[in-house]
C-alpha cells in the first residue's frame, strides 16, 4: 500500500541482511517512526508492545524473530527457549504459533549451520504469502462492494464499517479487510469506510484511518457506540473486520467490541462480513467462547489516552478517577450464527464447521 504515494511494508529485511525494519505502530498516527529488530528480545518486545500487531503481521514478526534467536545460536535449546518466548507474546492470535510452527517444521532436522538461513528463506515465504493472500481476499471482497454500488444512484458511496484496524498495518501488506475496500477504491468505485475508533487502544482512530487517508480513501471516524445508530438509519451498506482468530464451527475471535457491532448487523439486516487468511482458522478449537484464551491488557491502555495537544506536543493523560478499578479485555468472540460470510483467499464461505473443512481440507485434516 501506499504512503503519501510511496509504496511501504509494515516488515522487511535491512539493508544489512541481519536485521529487520518495521513501522513502530506504537507512535501512530502522529508520528512516522521505523525501528530496527536486531535480537530475539527485540521481537519478542515489539510483538508484546504492539510495536507491530494485527494477528498476520504478528506471525511474520515471530517467524522473524526466530530467524534472530537462530542466527545468535542455533542450538536446540536455545531454538526451543526462543519459540517458548514468542508464542508467549500474544496467547489470543492464532497465526503466531502457526507461523512458529512452521519455522520449526523448516529447521528442526537441518544441521545446526543450516538453520539460520532455513529459517530466514521461510519466514520471508510467510511474509510473501501474506500479502499473495490479501491480495486474493481483496479480489474477493471486491465483488460485495461492487454489486452494492451497482445498485446505488446518483453516485451516492458505498459504506463499509469496520472495528479495529484490520488493514495493512495488521499485516505485510493489502491487509484483510480493508484490501477489498483499497481494491475499490483503486478502481474508482465509490467507497466510503466508517472506522470505529476502537477503544481502549484506539486502533481504529489511529491506525485505519491513517492509512486510509494515506491512500486517500474517504472515511469518517466514529465512537464505538456508533455503529448501531448509522445501521437504524440505513447508513451502512456492509461491515467487514478482521479476525485473531476463527474456530472450526466458524466462531470469530477479534477486537473488543466486534461482537456488538455484529449484533447490531444483524438487528438492522446489515451483512456483516469477516475477511481473514487461513492461518487464522484454529481447526483444532470449536467453540470460541469457551475455548479461546481472552489476552487481558495492562490497565493503563484503558485508564489513559495518549494524544497531540494544539502546540504539537504528545502527551498521555488520565481518563479515570484515581483508585478505580480496570478491566482491559482485548477481544470478544461472534458466533457464528451472526457472520454473513468469511472472505477467505479462496473465496466467499459460510461460518461453518462443513464450508471451512471443504474450504481448507489440507488444514482441517492435519488436526
């Protein structure tokens, strides 16, 4: 995707082949910061502190972060303590254990000389995949956008909601559900997204729309508790969020707040779509509510916010009276009762145990 008209990546390899680049997402919207992973700390750091997130992007920066662990020493104690150290990171997002998974699955039977660079050549496969399956998703999605906008008139938008940020900055590049909506708006069909701000951590306000308007895609930013008023009034057309992760029953796990926006959808009879790559299914859980790991955040997420002032100046304040108690749950589970649909890179399926197995039989078989 592109910044100001500059292709960019949210991960990459350095120049100097040792070390990886990302966006530091921790300083968005107002400040554009890289920063250089050199070790396993660092990694396993920038996963933890959402330097990178979004469950995609989590997975490469793991991959990567293991190719850092290995190049230091390669060792099977270490390659086993560097694994247990990542897939620490985040408990909820499914794809990092998937993408550690598949780095041990290319390096644990080579020599210890080899493994270094196994590991680099794979987890840079994972990265080029990610973006090949956005790109598909996208492709996909496209199609609900434009049989929307086929039946508008007088030009009017088409309005997507979304939750969270599920865009590029959640992935390498294109991201989940925002790919059909760049598709679209590429391609000169009228698009308009509406972008939760996502409370505590307001990646809605900061990430998705800064990226969107980067790209120059038109959107609003709305409170949380929006959603459902726009659909009683017939101003939202579809929503599309993203996904930690989807149970093999077809149960979506993602953001805070996913699950009311999702019954709202359904009260008003507004199409609520769910774009994820397959390694966001977890055939091996059923049932999302009692089977899914809640990751509960540090409380200071909730009790302060962190902003510009009109000098310039970025400050984060206190939002909560002092003494009272916090929670910071940072995902909900939809059943799969409430999704119209899963855009896959394979298409359009029901949120169902029989669609996603036929879908994705290689994966739903090795359980």
């Amino acid at each position: 995707m592109k910044i100001d008209g500059k292709p960019t990546r949210t991960i990459w390899l350095d120049e100097d082949g040792r070390s990886i680049g990302i966006i530091d997402q921790t300083q968005l919207p107002h400040r554009f910061v890289t920063t250089r992973l050199a070790t396993l700390a660092d990694a396993a750091h920038a996963i933890q502190s959402m330097q990178v997130r979004g469950a995609p992007l989590i997975g490469a920066a793991a991959a990567y972060g293991l190719w850092l662990a290995l190049k230091a020493d390669a060792s099977d104690d270490h390659l086993d303590r560097a694994y247990a150290t990542l897939l620490a990171t985040r408990p909820t997002a499914i794809n990092l254990k998937w993408a550690l998974d598949e780095l041990m699955a290319a390096v644990r039977n080579r020599p210890r000389a080899e493994r270094a660079q196994a590991a680099l050549a794979r987890a840079g496969e994972i990265a080029e995949e990610d973006v090949a399956i956005n790109r598909a998703i996208g492709r996909h999605g496209l199609k609900l956008i434009e049989e929307i906008a086929a039946h508008k008139k007088n030009g009017e938008r088409v309005n997507v909601l979304t939750h969270c940020n599920a865009g590029w900055l959640a992935t390498v590049d294109w991201g989940t559900a925002t790919a059909p909506i760049y598709m679209a708006h590429d391609k000169g069909v009228g698009v308009h997204v509406f972008a939760d701000e996502t409370r505590p951590r307001n990646q809605g306000a900061s990430l998705t729309a800064w990226e969107l308007n980067k790209h120059g895609v038109p959107h609003t930013v709305i409170p949380d508790n929006t959603g459902g008023h726009l659909m009683q009034h017939g101003l939202v057309d579809l929503a599309i969020v993203g996904t930690d992760r989807v149970t093999a029953q077809g149960d979506v796990c993602n953001k805070i707040g996913t699950y009311l926006k999702a019954l709202a959808a359904r009260d008003n009879n507004v199409p609520f779509y769910v774009a994820l790559p397959s390694p966001t299914i977890d055939f091996s859980v059923s049932d999302g509510i009692t089977e899914i790991p809640i990751e509960q955040r540090g409380t200071e997420e909730v009790a302060t916010m962190t902003g510009k002032t009109k000098d310039g100046r970025i400050e984060t304040v206190q939002v909560v009276p002092d003494g009272s108690p916090v929670a910071n749950y940072a995902f909900d589970v939809t059943p799969a009762r409430l999704v119209t649909g899963l855009i896959t890179e394979r298409g359009i399926i029901g949120a169902s145990r029989a669609q996603l197995a036929a879908a994705f039989p290689e994966r739903s078989q090795s359980r």
